[in-house]
C-alpha cells in the first residue's frame, strides 16, 4: 500500500539524500515538502529543496517554506558541515520553480486534515520548529497523524554539537519538546543509530558507479560532507544521519529499537536540548516514542543505492 508523507527538512546533504530515496520510491507518495531554518538559513533550505526536485525530475511536488527561526532561541546554523549553500559538492543548477505559495505550516495542517486520519506520516529530518507550530495551532492533528519519524537527538552516543545535544533537538528544544508532548505516535532515529550508518568510501563509490545523475550527485554531496565529520571522529566516513528516516519507513525490519519515554531538557545552558530518554525504564514517565537504537547498515545503504539509481 502507497505511504502518505510529508518531509520537514532543511537540507543539507544528508536530507537530500532522504529525499531523493523517497521520490524515487513507489510505496510512498511525498505530498509535499516543508523547509525549515536548521543547517542553513530558510532561504537556503527551500532553494535546496526545489533543486533536488528538480534532480529528481519531481517538480510535481511541492516546496512550501515554513519556519525562518526557532520558537524562542537565535538560530545556530551548521555551514561548517554542510558549506555556505547547504548542499555543497554538486553542480546543481538554479531552480527553475519557485516555492509555493502557503506557508509550509499551513500546509502541513491542511494536508493533514484533508486526509482520512491515520494516514499521513511526517518525516522530519531538522529542527522541529515547524511541527511544533502546526500542532500549536492545531492540536487535533496530533492524533490524526499516522506517526512523526524523526532524526534527532542521542542516548547512548550523547552529543555532536554540544557534548550533550544533538543538532536538530539543541537548535529548537522548545519545539522538540511540544513535539514529544503532543501524544502524538513519535519514532526516533537518534544519533545512537546514525553513528552506524558510516559512509565510507566504498558505499559512496557505490552510488558514483549508478552512473545516473543522481547517483553521481549524491556521491558529489557526500564526498564534501562527509569530510568535517571524518577529521571529527576519526573514523572512515561520515555518519549518514537523515536517510534513516526514509529507509525506517520503507523498511523498518532492518532496525531495532523499544518504546521508552523522552523529555527534552530545555532549562540549563550545559545540556540544552539533551533527549533524556529512559531507555532501561527507570521511571514511571508515560512512554511517548519508539527509540531506534540500531541498525543493518549494509541493508541501509543497499536500500538506498537501489532506489538512487531508480532516479534520472
Ligand atoms: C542532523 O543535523 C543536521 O546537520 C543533519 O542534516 C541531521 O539532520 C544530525 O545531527
Ligand atoms: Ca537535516
């Protein structure tokens, strides 16, 4: 059966890569996707979004921009990773469409009341400002969601821009932690997974050899972005973070992980945005998502290479 999603994104190399995988997939129809302020500014965010579009030979799908800024915080950007435009490594040309029109939060509640509830999935891949604000304004949507899956945040592995947080929580906890609170159905790909999904140099060969243009793309992004986390870990490749989102959906059989309960810490300046997720259940707090801890990388980036080179 076709999957109905929503992406809210701001690519960033890692988010292009989720998305391409999921355009190029006939189990899912992407009713549109929602930029957000994150790696990059918005601006930047929503070009990135209508160039991969149009890689993807995709301008049927709509760009809709949300969020330019966090809830409440000054909004921390990440070119050191991802270069001034967000999608570095590429030669990709200048969209030749433009965004639509609605403002992306509008038309996440709309989309999302449109539809039978329990329909539409929301695969979030940044900070979640958007999501918090489209269940602030409409809270019945919450319940009518399908699920949110989302990248962010940590346990087991703590954090990559402070010791203690992840991006995408630590540029807007305010929003994470109405996301959390929302009841709605909420899975997690945390760093605890990504750090697994390593991008070494075989596997971005791998997406060169496709010889179409998104493959050579996508190995273009990944080579450029893969580099300030490898001189960060030392390891032999880059954490492939968003991609989990998209391949969890499409197949979920290749990660483990349970139901715990996760607060975001938003008060103190040393763990801000932490995920404290109760992984062991040692307290009575309700459980409110499902906390991927792992994953089959070789099955990951199979899946992903066969559905980029279904791509032009
Ligand atoms: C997350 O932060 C961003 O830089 C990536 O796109 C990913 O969503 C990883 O912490
Ligand atoms: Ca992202």
């Amino acid at each position: 059966m076709v999957q109905n999603v929503i992406f809210d994104t701001d690519p960033g190399q890692d988010d292009a890569v989720a998305i391409l995988t999921a355009l190029a997939s006939r189990e899912l129809a992407v009713l549109g996707i929602v930029t957000v302020a994150g790696n990059i500014p918005l601006a930047a965010t929503t070009r990135n979004a209508l160039k991969l579009v149009e890689l993807a030979g995709r301008t049927d799908v709509g760009v809709y921009a949300g969020a330019d800024r966090p809830l409440s915080r000054t909004l921390v950007t990440a070119e050191h990773v991802h270069g001034e435009s967000g999608l570095d490594g590429p030669e990709l040309p200048a969209p030749s469409t433009p965004p639509r029109a609605q403002h992306g939060v509008d038309f996440l509640i709309e989309t999302v009341r449109a539809h039978p509830e329990g329909t539409i999935r929301i695969m979030a891949l940044g900070p979640l400002t958007n999501v918090a604000l489209a269940i602030a304004k409409a809270p019945d949507i919450a319940a009518r969601l399908k699920d949110i899956v989302l990248m962010g945040g940590a346990y087991f592995e703590v954090g990559n821009i402070t010791p203690t947080a992840e991006f995408n929580i630590y540029v807007d906890p305010e929003a994470a932690r109405i996301v959390f609170a929302s009841g709605a159905k909420i899975t997690v790909l945390p760093l605890d997974v990504t750090h697994r999904m390593i991008s070494t140099p075989a596997r971005i060969d791998a997406f060169a050899a496709l010889s179409n243009r998104a493959g050579e793309a996508v190995a273009a992004m990944l080579r450029f972005s893969e580099a300030f986390d490898r001189r960060k870990y030392g390891w032999d490749g880059a954490p492939l973070h968003d991609p989990c989102v998209t391949a969890y959906v499409l197949a979920p059989e290749i990660f483990e992980g349970r139901s715990v309960n996760v607060e975001i810490e938003t008060g103190s300046s040393l763990t801000r945005g932490m995920t404290v997720a109760d992984y062991w259940g040692v307290t009575d707090r309700p459980k409110n998502a499902i906390w991927i801890r792992s994953g089959d990388a070789d099955a990951f980036f199979s899946l992903l290479a066969d559905r980029i080179g279904r791509l032009p």
